[in-house]
C-alpha cells in the first residue's frame, strides 16, 4: 500500500515540483480542473495590470506599434508552435476554438473540392463529400461541422472511437477528431489516424483542446493537415482566453477560408476593398483580438519556458502519467469496487484527465452529489451527465504544472470519506448545471 | 473670434463636464482618437484586477456559475442596448465585428433565400443574389461580404454613398452599410434609408462601429433588420474588446447563421450531438468569450450609466456635435485655407468625428507628418492615406465623455504652430503605417 509519507518523498525528488511556485492556487484547495480552466500563473496580475494602466491608459492607440498588439496573435502562436510540434510561424492564437474550426473545416472543405476540380481538369466530381468524426466529440465540433455541411452540401457522419479506420473510404473527403476526448480522458493515436487517413485519401483536422500543454503533441512529424486548440484549459491562459490555429505548411496558401477579416489580409493597412488572403497562417486571423485576453495568455505561457529548463513536455508528460497512475492506484486500493475507470489505462491511450464512473454498489445518480461534496472539501474536478449510451462521470484532470502527489493522496483520501460517510446524500449537493 | 476665455466658460456651464473624472487619461493629452481606441476608464483597473485574482485565481472554475461568466455576452448585450435603441434581450456583445457581420450577412442571406423558396411554394426562385454596400466602407466588411458572396453563390455591389436609393432594384437582397464612415466621419440617414430599403424588398444590415456610445442610434425605431458594432471605440471597452451584434426580433427565431457554436444553443450543457439553436440572440454566440477582455467592457459601460444620469445620448450628441462645430469653426479661423472640411458640415450628416484634408497650398503629402508633430505635441488624433479615389486625411474623433472646449482650442492651437512653424517637415514624422 502506498503511504502519504511515500507521496511525500516522491514530491521532495520531483525536479518539476518548484514549478507550483509560479501558480496562485487557493490555499488548501487540491485543483483537478486544470483540464476545464487552467490555474492562475502568478506573473499574470501584474501584466495583466501593466497592458491595462500603461499599454491601454498611457500609451492608448500608440500601442498598436509600440507594444505589438496588432502581432500579438503570431507572437502567442509562435509560444504555443513547440508544445504542439509545430515550426515558427504557423500557429495563430486568435478567436475561440469553435470559430477557428469553421476556418479549418471550411479550408480543408475548399482543399478536397479544389483538389477534385484539377484532377477532373475543370469538370468537378462530387465524390468525397463526407466528414467523419466521433459521437462523443466536444458537441461544439460536431456543431461547426454541422453547420458547414448544411451550408455546403457534404455529410456528417458519426462513429465511435474505435470505427475510425474501418470509416476512411472513398466518400469520405475530411477526418475531424479531438486528440484526447473531453469527456473519457481517450486519446487518440495521431501519426497512425493520420497516416492511415491519408492512405485513404483524406484530411486529417485535430482539436487539441485537452492535448495542448498536457500531452506531447507532434503535429508535423504526424503529418496531420490542420489543428486547432484552446487557451484556457492546460495552457493557463485565463477564461475565455484566445484559442489558436495551425494549418500545414504545404495547404496555407493553397486554400482559403471564409472568415476573410482585415487581420487575415495581406496588407491590412492599405484599406483596399478587394481582400487578399496573407500567404500565411495570418489568414487564419479574422478581426481585431481583445489584446488583455490575449495578453494573459501570452505571460501564461511564460510558465512552459521556465518547464522547459526542467524537461519541458515529455517530463511534464512523465509526471502527468505517475500522478494519474497513482490517482487510479489509490481509487482502486482505498475505494475497492466503487468506482469503474472510464479513462483507458494504458499510458498511450490517454491524455492528463482521469474519469470514474459510480459502480452500481452506489445509488444511482450520486456522481453529481460526490463532486459536490469532494469541492465543499476543496476538492474541485467536476461531473459531466450521462445520457442512453454513456454514463455519469465524475472527471478529474492533472496538470503537472502545479499538482504534487500528496495533493493526490489527499483527493483520494477526501473521496474515501465522502463516501464513507456517505457526504453525498446530503440535500444541499442538488444537482445543477455544470461547464466544461 | 472665440477667445480661449470663451472656451474656458463652456467648460464651466458644461454639465458633461464631472463625466472626465471618469476616465484616466494621460497627463497633459488631447486625447482625438477615442474613434479608433476609447480612453481608459478609471474603474476598469480596479475590475480587471478583480476579474483576475478573484474570479479566476480563487474562484477558478466555479466562476462560471458564481460570476455569471456564461451570461455575461448577454449581460453586456443589455446594456449596449439602450445606446443602440434596442429592447434587453436583443443584443449579445461577443466575438469581432468581422466575425459578427458574418453571422448576420449569413442570416440575412438565408433569409433572403428562405423567403423566396417558400414564395415560390418549394421552388427556389434565383432573383435577389446582390449585396449592396459602399466603396469606401470599413475594408473588413467588404472582405467579408466578399467571402459571403464567393460561399453562396452572391455578388456584391460597391457604390457612393449617394447612390443607395438608386441602388435597390429587385435584383437586391440586402444593403450593408456602415452608419457613420471610418474614414470622412460622413453619417447615413438610418431611419430613411431601411425605409426605402424595406420598400424595394431589401434587408437592411447597419455596422454601428462608428455610432454606438457617439452618436443616438434607434434600431428598432428606424426598423432595422441587423446590426453589429465595436466595443473598444466609443464604447471604451479597450483594445480589440469584444464587438456586439442584434437582429430584429422578427428575425432571430427565423434563420439561421453559420457559426453554430454551442453557446448558441438552446441547451449548451446538455452536450447532445445535434445543434439545436436558441430562441433569442443568443443563437449569435459562438464559443468560450475572452472573460477579461469582456469584464473591461462591461465596466466601462458604467461610465453611460452615470452619463445616463446627465442626460444620456442626446446630451452627449449635443456636446460633440458643440465640439465638433467649434472645432471646425477655429480651424477655420486660425488656419484659413489651410485644409478642405471632408466631414459633412451639416449636423444630420455626420457622426462625431471631424476629417480635414490639406489644401493644395500646403506641400504634397503633408498629412502623414502633421498627424506626427501633434501627436509629438500630446495632441492626439490619426492619419489615413488616401488613394486615387480619395484625399490623404486627419482624422479627428470626439468623445464628449472626456473632452472640453478647452482641449478644443489647445488642438487647433497646436496645429497653427505645426502649420506656422513648418514642423511637419522635420525628418523625424516620417511616414509609417497607421492602424484603425
């Protein structure tokens, strides 16, 4: 059995450890929602206070030039390009995640029916016409998909994780899957589905919400074709902080997106009427960026150069799997038969999250009431419904950055508790809405 | 002549006057280019920071639901409603301006194209497939009208903008037009235009980038179809915040837009894979907003709210449309024949800004580096070049929120001594580019 005072030693030779020094967490509490909205960096206040008083109050619309605003969405994608495997130069931070896949999805949309109309010399051929994606995909991509497929005339077509390669045949022009799925904690194996896509024919787009600053990402040695990713989940960056973008070198120019804005433009300052689409991943930027956002991520980012020093993503990595390795151990050592794992336990099959299902020894419909009362004890991961064809969860997430091992020896003793005191039949954890 | 005495005495019977003390602006400053970036409300520090370390760092998660961050587009849409003539519940402040006419000109085309299937009884009828807008309109709405047009099968339209009505015929689906022109500050009839828009079977969309919080906007009066507009101009909200759109509410539940992200649906947390869009404007939103940025905005607003209580919008109008005449009137006495009024001079035909072009007495390309001397002087206004269409011009805004007659009089003071002592041509106001 593993003891507390073990969890401690591993912490005292955990060369990532210092790291927690540059977060803000509330005292005493154990954050395991890193994987909905990242902690807060501590250098953020102050630049936050800085772009606010000094770049907005004093300096006002000289900042444009002067603080770099107007180049602040390549600067950010250039921080954000390593952690995903990316070069320099071709990853934009811009906009929400939903909105940069109707760019990408329109663009690879714009890619497989160009690439028909050339190859029939003029004549277009309806062939491939079909999306693929998961069922249990974040419901925001299968919405933008949706959309665009109603605008374009091509289908959607749903699958479970495991249909992927059996759903790649000649109908099929665009593959839109999340690396590590919202919900499960499942990841997928990207340089395989895309290799594999490819063989087939067709294009390979990945949301990296759940991946991007939690798992290594390499989206060029993948050879995926487009990706797109959030601000706020591992990378830190705030609510509602911008997303970002990243197209393959070898389409940028080659394709065009619709959300054609001045930003996107090749000479935005010339205020000409007719748009020019910049050669590069600047077209993936539409309208002007709310900069103190944008700021927040850009000096959350900050905390991966200081990570970088001590192993940078595959030791993040490194740790991110021995704090959920334990988290399962314990679940399964201290609450015996309670809980079903939902998250693969294999280490590449999964991302930095780690979910539970209610056994059936425990009342039906407690999950909601347990992460209640894990967070009235400063235990915070959330819950998400079941429906018909999956069950409620309870989803707990570890980030690296600023998780030790007691801090998951505490949450597995707090759970223990909860239910063994059966804290969850309380009346006030009422079940009300929760948010990604 | 008007004395700087006499400038002196309007700012003491100015009953606007208490309204700076709501804004940090920077010592010593004349601060003419609210138009392009509003000044720095003195309350937004304070909120951000709050924003920051407390809803973010302490409350983390649990912010969505404790600070109503969810509801905050709409929130923030309340507020800018009454600036804009619009009921609460018809305005959601969210995205970019680009992305948000977007969304509407997509809306507007489907209902367009709606209206003519179900006229034809099933049969798609082909007839009005033209967007009307004006030559000299924002770029990035032309872009995306532009975009638009090559996704659904439309042309677009460029005119003058006294060619409108003779620019309706039933070839034409919808006008698209800026309410108050970025460049010449020149204003649209609003009201007289949808009429005659309405009148000849065409949907009016206004961009009220250059209107709200400058000028008394009434959408519903006027019986406009769609709008959409910036925060971070006159609304103060800060750099790049995020832009607002409404529709009618004839229109919100009857078409549908494109950028379908799941805080446009009816139930976002039920996390079903269908897009079933929500009833009201929210079906406007797309994904996760920037908090931060949106949290400025919302702040600054409070600053409408105390001007509510001095008299509101036409109070303002009547103090901008006082500094903008008394502004024309000096340069026309200290600097006589020096520059051509672009701006119309007539009060219903223009907004809050003020745009002179030099005379042809003063040397060729002159513009660029006037701009620079007054703004070496803290005299703060902006340039834009021109093209073979249209003259270089300064470009003056003029927020009543925080200037005085006297900041009126110490501009056009600054610009004799530039024009009298030839600073312009000193090498060090060298051309560069100039941002919006």
């Amino acid at each position: 059995m593993i003891s507390l005072q073990d969890c401690k030693s591993r912490d005292a030779a955990d060369t990532l450890a210092p790291l927690r020094q540059l977060f803000n967490l509330p005292q005493g509490m154990i954050y395991l929602d890193g994987n909905s909205l990242g902690a807060l960096p501590s250098a953020v206040p102050h630049r936050v206070a800085q772009v606010v008083a000094d770049q907005w109050g004093r300096d006002l619309i000289g900042s444009w030039n002067t603080a770099g605003w107007f180049d602040l969405p390549r600067r950010v994608g250039d921080r954000i390009a390593p952690l995903i495997g990316a070069g320099a130069g071709e990853v934009v931070a811009t906009d929400t995640t939903s909105v940069n896949l109707y760019k990408v999805l329109s663009a690879a949309i714009n890619l497989v029916e160009q690439a028909e109309a050339e190859h029939a010399e003029g004549q277009v051929r309806a062939t491939r016409r079909t999306i693929v994606s998961e069922r249990s995909n974040f419901p925001t991509d299968l919405y933008i998909a949706e959309a665009l497929c109603r605008e374009r005339g091509w289908n959607l077509r749903l699958i479970e994780p495991h249909e992927v390669h059996t759903n790649l045949g000649p109908e099929v022009g665009v593959l839109m899957l999340t690396h590590v799925n919202y919900r499960s904690g499942a990841m997928h194996d990207m340089p395989g589905i895309t290799a594999a896509a490819h063989a087939a024919g067709v294009l390979a787009i990945w949301d990296l919400c759940h991946s991007a600053g939690a798992v290594p990402v390499e989206l060029t040695k993948s050879d995926a074709d487009f990706a797109v990713g959030c601000g706020y989940k591992y990378l830190n960056g705030g609510p509602g902080a911008p997303a970002f973008a990243w197209v393959h070198p070898r389409h940028v120019a080659r394709c065009w997106q619709p959300l054609a804005g001045w930003w996107g433009h090749a000479r935005p300052f010339a205020f000409t009427p007719g748009y020019e689409p910049a050669m590069d991943i600047t077209r993936y930027q539409c309208g002007t960026q709310p900069i103190i956002s944008l700021s927040a991520l850009d000096c959350a980012l900050d905390v991966f150069t200081e990570a970088d020093k001590l192993g940078g993503m595959p030791a993040l990595r490194t740790k991110s799997l021995a704090l959920t390795d334990l988290f399962i151990e314990l679940v399964e050592t201290y609450c015996p038969g309670q809980f079903e794992l939902v998250t693969p336990r294999e280490h590449a099959l999964r991302g930095s999250q780690v979910c539970l299902t209610p056994a059936s020894s425990l009342p039906a419909g407690c999950a909601y009431a347990i992460v209640q009362a894990l967070i009235a004890r400063g235990i915070v991961g959330d819950y998400r419904a079941g429906d018909a064809q999956q069950s409620d969860i309870l989803r707990f997430g570890f980030t690296p950055l600023y998780l030790s091992y007691e801090n998951v020896a505490m949450a597995v003793q707090g759970l223990q508790e909860v239910l063994n005191d059966r804290e969850y039949a309380q009346p006030r954890f009422n079940r009300k809405h929760a948010v990604t």
